[in-house]
C-alpha cells in the first residue's frame, strides 16, 4: 500500500467516526417526518464531500479529489493574505462588476470543500481552514453585507452568492462562530429576504432562490425559511401558456422568449433535486403530486433532447458560447440530476429513471459518465451499472414537436436531426452579459445532425464555424457586429428580434412523422422565405420557396456545415448528372464525380447528389438535390477564440477547425427563388447516388402557398399550407392556415393537422377527395362531416400549434 493509499485510509477511519451518526440520519431519515434541523445540515454535507466508507482508492473518487485539490492549490497560492489587503485574488479588483463578488466566494467554496474531503491532500489542515474563515469575513465585511447596494448583474447577489455561502457555512458549520453565522445570514438576508426577486420569480430563477432559502432554514435552524423555500416552489409546478416555465408539450420557456430546456432547464432541475434532498423525510418534503409532475417533465421535455449523452444546444440559449460544459457536459449533468432523483423515487420511477441513465451513458464514448457522479453516489452508480437487471433505455424513434419554444427533433436509433425556429413568439436567439455575440442565425430554421461522430457540436465548434453559414438557415450575408444587447427596460434580460411571423410550427402523427415550416423574416432585411422540413424515417426534406430581398445583398441558404474532427479523414464527393460509384466501394466509378479538396470552393455547380464521407458509414451524410441545383461547396480551415462570442471568457487563445459547407447563392435581390434538399444520414456515396436517381420522396409543391411532399414507401404525406387553400394538393385542401401530415396503409389514414400560427381561436375544415371508412377512436377536438369524401373540422382553439390527430379505417 503506497502512502497515498495509507493517508487516504487513515483520513476515511477519522472521517467515519466524525459523521457515523449524519450517515445514519441520511439512510434512515427518509422513514421519519422529524428529521431535525441539524440532520438536514449534515446530510446536504455529505452530498458534497461523501458519506462514510467511501472508496478513497475507488479512480474516479481520486480524480474527483485531485481535481478539487488542484483548484485549492492555485486558489490557496494566488490568495492575498496580508493584513492591508484591498482584495482577495488580485483578478477579482476591479469596482463595479458584480463578479468581485461571486467568483471570490466560489473559490472559497472549493478551498472549504478540500479541507472537508477526506482522502484530499488539504483535508483538516488548519492553516487554510483558517484562511478560508478569514476570507469569508473580509468578503462580508468588504464586498457583501447589507451597506453595500446591489450592482451590475442581480443574480451574482442574490443567487450564485448565497448558494456559495451557504455550501461553505455546512462545510465549516462548527468551525465558525454564532456570530460569524448571523453576519453571513444577515448578509444574504439583505439581499434576499424572500424567494421573489422582483423580475425573477420563475423558472430556474425561483428554483435557485428557493435552494438556497431552503439552506438558509436548516443553517440558521428557522422553520420560517424552509416553509417559504418550499412554499415558493408551487408557483413552478404548473403547466403555463404562456411566458416562462414548462408548456404541456414540454417546451421549456425562460426569459419569456428563449427555449432554455438546457441552460436555465438543467438548473431548475439541479436545484429541484437539491431541494428534493435537503427536505427528503421531514415535515417539508416534497408533495407527491408534484413529484409526479416532475417525473412527467423528465419524459416529455428532457428525454427527448438528450442524444448519446449529449444535450442538444439549440435549447441551451446563450450557454452554447461558453467553452466549458459543452451539450456533453449538459448532458451528463442532466443524467446526474436523474441519477440523483432515482434515488429518491417510487420503484417504478427508479427503474425508468436509471434505465435512462444507463442507456446514455453506455451510448457515450466521449466522455465517461462516471466522472459526473456525485462523490456520496459514485458506489451507487457502480453497482448500477453492473446490474443486469437495470436495461440501458434503447434509443427510440420518434419525433417531438416542441411547438411552444418552436423546436422540433427527430431521432433514430443511428442519429437525430434538431430544428430551432423563431417567430413572433420566440425570440431568434439572445444575447446579454457578452454571451452569445455572434448567435445571428441560429434560431433562423438551424438543422443539427447528431449522428456517430459525438464530437461535432463539442470541441469548439462555436468558437470556430462561421456564424452566417448555420445549417439549415436562409440568411442575409450583411455584415453583423457582434454586440451584446442592454437589458430591456423593467426586465433582468435583453428584450431581441421577434420576427412579425407567425406561421411557425408543424404537426405530427404516430410520434414517427412531421412536416415543419417556418415563415421567415430576416432581421433588419428585407428577406422573407417560406420553410419547410418534412422528416420521414431517415428522410428529411428540406423546402424554400417565396425567397424574396430588394437590399441589393446576397441571400444564401446553406444545406450544411459540418466540423471535421482533427486528426481524421474524410472525403467530400460532388456528384454529376450519371455518376456511377461503386456499390463495394462507395468511391466515384467510371463517370468521375468531382472530390472536394482541402481548401478548395466552388461555385455554382450543377450538383444532383453530394456526400461527406465521415470516419465511418456512421459518421456520413448523402445529399440528395432533386432535378439537379447549382451549388457552392467549401471545403475550409477556419481560425477563431471563445472570447471573440463571449467576453467572459477571457481566453483568446486561437483554435483552428476544418469545415465542409454547402450552400444555394439566390443572388442579390431574388424574387420568387427556391431551393429543394435531401438529408440522407448514415448513407455511403453509393447509396447516394442511388437514391437521387430513384429518390423515394416526391415534391408534390414547393410554392409560397404551400409546400408539400410525399414519402413513397412510407405512404406518409406532409402538406404545409400558408394560407387557406380551395385548390387540393394530394386531394388535401384546407380552409385556413394549416400543417398537414398524413399517412395511409391498407388498415385505414391517420391524418394530423395543427395551426402553427396559434392564432386561430376556431376550427380548421380539412377535405381528402376519396373516402374512407369510420374512425378508429374519437377525438374529441375532431368533428368529423363526412366520410365519403372525407371531411372534418379539426378545433385548434387554445391548442398551442398542438397536433389534432385522428385514425380512420380502411373502407371494406
């Protein structure tokens, strides 16, 4: 046994004996409804520095350790100690940022955290335990108490700060004085006295406050506090229509115009957790009614966004310009928040929730999950995962219309696609603080393909690709500064671009199939487009039509642009009008077609099908152009830094990625233009060539009246009509705005429509020009005229661009 291992024993032996009795209170507290007050304290310690008999030789607790004591170590070093002192850490000195605040705390968080730890180098050292407590009385004697007015950024003071604080003061509960912890309360009582922060009483905001309160109560033994803590929490555990929290389709919605499932999402869950903890077995536990409402968000509005560990970006708001977590740290802290629940739940529950975890943890090869667990459950997830008995969840097939944030995903077992709109209802993307500077286009109809290479939207890919070339989206290439936006007046955030449109959304049917569309109109520009996506299987179609610009500027629409990972190979095929590939191969046959070199554009290329060859079949898309498009392609290395979108992040250190882009140049002014693609995941060169000659999905229309297409194998018909329509297309005709998705097979048609406007407070008249027989279920939002030919009102009132689905049988 080395002496790390004899130190790291002999420190667990003395830790046992110190918390024997939390460890007791923290296993069998949750059969009793009188866990005291202390009991609560010292069981949120042992969440943060690990329960008795912890494996100090266990890889992944080492690591942990280590990585704490790395921090203390830099922070402990670069401290100011002396006497005079005018600041703690000389890169937090500068007056009037709210940081100054913050960030010295969380530094003080870590340092108490290793002092704590058993099995860290610092552990019960009374030199820095000193220096910690010294340092928590300058912060509030200098920086944090009730004499100093709140500044620059609220949420520093009355949220990150007292979180920091609190966590602290159970650290070194017995080591502070009584009267140490009365200024500390006194402090954060001055900035928060309640759970209410006015502008910021809901969502992930109101969870923090509630926390942090809910720590406060059980700190300062005041039952007032945690019934105000978990009194607060009721205003969140509802089903809204409109502004911020959860939508009944399980759209996430914070800063009242921003799909934030994965930004402020992930932290309402942490803190809903946290607080789930902290109150589990005492006379404040949480209700078992909201428990259910929370299982219910985790199914329908996070499961659904987590793709082989990782969380999709495209509701991770302005995070996505932060180089730390990435949608694979998102992902896993997300996964750790369910793990952490399993816990805590029915068995039921826990068998779904762990299934869950496990299945995206084993579908992860990026990042071990392992090293996200928390300290006190790392024993737990081990044994998890070695039982057979707990099945990894298989990654569905599906497709989820999130139409109350104006997102949409698509998945497969083998990759899933990510749609983020906006309209008048959600914003394009935001901006505040220095986030998220150069966000233009990313909520402009942006595609992402999530496929085997897990890589893609990590790695600095927002510090590298080009802002103007977001897949999917149809932009004008006017030069945009990167700027951040003020707060709006009366608001805690930047009230942005909200298009006039509202013509966004979709509908779906059997949870497999979609038409989405999109009503464009560009910021600052005359652009305006009609988009559609109709997603079928391993088909996505992709329509423009009524591309309209009199600003004497280009318009653009880009089909892709896809990060090539450093240090692996691929190949990038332009196919021509009768190019043979091999079927064994997938190269270019005896009718070359043209390769895209390193470096290399080009422009205005009569172009039927392309493929990007990845580092494997898993790893390759095809595209399919049907009747042949003029199309620019780009093969290029691009040179950017984190700072350059986010000035918070003060590291402007160069980091250069190759890039492979495709794109349709409408020119200066278009009028009436029009593009058509095919996104074709998971096909070798061969299958693409194949199938853009016998492609199996047809364009029934492609106009700004209506777009519509038809999936031959599947029978599925997807029909988005812009205005009311007397005229059928595919025998559908409608008598207002409607989506439209269809599919018929020898049992019977279900057909769904929806109102992606949101704005019709009455019924939509659907006519099909055959007949069919009766229908399989009633639909109470469906009053069906006639069956022969078919006709029926579908009532959208209040529905939210929800889908009405209805199922009739084959006639006999």
């Amino acid at each position: 046994m080395n002496r790390k291992t004899t130190t790291r024993n002999s420190k667990l032996l003395l830790f046992s004996c110190a918390v024997l009795l939390s460890a007791a209170f923290f296993c069998t507290g949750c059969s009793s409804q009188s866990r005291s007050f202390d009991q609560m304290r010292l069981a949120f310690r042992e969440t943060l520095v690990g329960p008795p008999g912890l494996d100090l030789n266990d890889s992944a607790v080492i690591h942990r350790i280590d990585r704490v004591d790395g921090l203390t170590k830099e922070y402990w070093t670069s401290m100011n100690k002396t006497p005079d002192r005018t600041w703690l850490w000389e890169d937090c000195n500068v007056e009037g940022i709210s940081t100054i605040t913050l960030v010295p705390y969380s530094r003080l968080y870590y340092m108490a955290l290793a002092v704590s730890t058993p099995g860290s180098e610092f552990y019960g050292n009374d030199s820095l335990k000193r220096d910690v407590i010294d340092g928590m009385d300058w912060m509030e004697a200098n920086r944090y108490n009730p004499s100093i007015p709140l500044y620059d950024n609220w949420w520093m003071f009355v949220i990150g700060t007292p979180l920091n604080i609190t966590r602290v003061m159970t650290l070194l509960y017995d080591d502070l004085t009584p009267e140490q912890r009365a200024r500390y309360e006194a402090a954060m009582n001055h900035y928060a006295p309640d759970v209410t922060y006015e502008g910021a009483a809901t969502g992930a905001n109101k969870v923090w406050q509630c926390a942090a309160m809910a720590a406060r109560g059980f700190l300062t033994q005041d039952p007032a506090k945690l019934d105000m803590a978990v009194k607060g929490l009721e205003t969140e555990f509802k089903t809204v229509t409109t502004s911020d929290g959860f939508y009944e389709d399980g759209s996430f919605v914070q800063h009242q115009w921003h799909p934030y499932t994965g930004g402020y999402g992930r932290s309402l869950l942490e803190n809903l957790v946290n607080m789930i903890e902290i109150v589990h077995g005492s006379q404040w536990e949480i209700p078992q009614a909201q428990m259910e409402m929370l299982y219910g968000w985790v199914r329908n509005a996070y499961e659904p966004l987590l793709y082989r560990g990782a969380f999709m970006d495209m509701v991770r708001g302005r995070e996505m310009s932060r180089p730390g977590a990435g949608d694979r740290g998102t992902g896993h802290s997300i996964m750790q928040q369910l793990f952490r629940l399993s816990q805590l739940s029915t068995p039921t529950e826990k068998a779904y929730l762990q299934s869950l975890v496990k299945g995206h943890a084993l579908a992860d090869s990026q990042r071990d999950m392992i090293d996200d667990i928390p300290f006190y459950l790392i024993g737990e997830y081990r044994k998890m995962m070695a039982d057979t008995t707990v099945r990894p969840l298989p990654t569905p097939t599906r497709h989820k219309l999130f139409a109350a944030m104006d997102r949409a995903v698509h998945t497969t077992p083998q990759f899933a696609v990510g749609l983020a709109m906006s309209s008048a209802r959600i914003e394009n993307y935001e901006t505040i603080n220095g986030e998220n500077l150069k966000g233009w286009y990313i909520g402009d109809g942006m595609t992402y393909l999530y496929d085997n290479d897990l890589r893609q939207y990590s790695e600095s890919f927002w510090a590298t690709v080009n802002p103007y070339r977001m897949a999917g989206t149809t932009v004008d290439t006017r030069p945009r500064k990167a700027e951040t936006l003020p707060l709006a007046p009366g608001l805690l955030y930047a009230d942005g671009y909200k298009s006039p449109q509202h013509w966004v959304g979709g509908s779906s049917i059997l949870d497999l199939y979609a038409s989405e569309g999109m009503w464009l109109n560009g910021y600052e520009s005359s652009l305006e487009a009609k988009k559609s996506w109709f997603m079928c299987g391993d088909q996505i179609v992709a329509l423009g039509a009524g591309i309209n610009s009199r600003d004497n500027r280009t318009i653009e629409t880009i089909a892709e642009n896809r990060k090539m990972n450093p240090g692996a190979a691929y190949r990038i095929i332009l196919g021509k009008a009768g190019t043979a590939v091999s079927g064994q191969t997938g190269k270019a046959g005896t009718v070359p077609a043209e390769e895209l070199a390193p470096g290399t554009e080009k422009r205005n290329r009569p172009t039927p099908w392309a493929h990007f060859e990845g580092m494997d079949e898993a790893t390759s898309v095809g595209y399919c152009f049907p009747g042949e498009a003029n199309l620019c392609a780009q093969r290029e290395e691009r040179t950017g830094t984190w700072m350059q979108i986010n000035t918070m992040v003060k590291d402007s250190t160069p980091i250069t990625r190759e890039y492979f882009s495709l794109w349709f140049d409408h020119g200066r002014n278009p009028s009436d233009a029009a593009y058509a693609y095919i996104l074709l995941p998971n096909r070798s060169a061969a299958q693409t060539a194949a199938y853009s000659a016998a492609p199996d999905a047809e364009i029934l229309a492609n106009t700004p009246q209506v777009q519509a297409v038809h999936f031959k194998n599947a029978a599925v018909t997807g029909l988005n009509f812009w205005q009311p329509s007397a005229n059928p297309v595919a025998g559908v005709s409608v008598d207002a705005p409607a989506s439209v998705t269809m599919r018929e097979d020898e049992e019977g048609l279900t057909i769904g429509v929806s109102d992606p406007t949101q704005l019709n407070t009455g019924k939509i008249r659907i006519t099909l020009d055959r007949a069919v027989g009766k229908p399989v279920e009633e639909n109470p939002k469906i009053r069906v005229l006639s069956t022969s030919p078919l006709s029926f009102e579908a009532d959208v009132k209040d529905a939210l661009g929800a889908t009405r689905e209805i199922r009739f049988a084959s006639i006999q």
